[in-house]
C-alpha cells in the first residue's frame, strides 16, 4: 500500500520482509532522516521445512 497526501506531505509505505529479527528492530529520526535498522535472524532460527518429492 502506498498513500500520498500533497495538503500535508504526509507519505506511507507498507511492505514485508522475511528473516527478520522483530525483537531487535530499531529506528532513529535524526536532522530529518529515519534510519530503521532491521537484524537478520541467524539460519538456526529460520523455521523452514523441507519437502520430499517422490
């Protein structure tokens, strides 16, 4: 989803990434720019199945 507002210059961007370590996600806004920093999750705690083909 993005949404645009010219009134208020507001803007929004939704969107999703895998792999992702949610417990140590952190933002900063500083002079102006939002830096979002987004920790991989190391292969061992990645939950993937593997499926046979016969």
């Amino acid at each position: 989803m993005i949404k645009t507002e010219r009134e208020n210059l507001s803007f929004i961007h939704c969107f999703t990434l895998n792999n992702v370590d949610q417990e140590n996600v952190v933002a900063a806004f500083k002079d102006g720019v939002l830096t979002v920093t987004l920790p991989k999750l190391e292969e061992e705690n990645i939950n993937r199945k593997v499926i046979d083909i016969e």
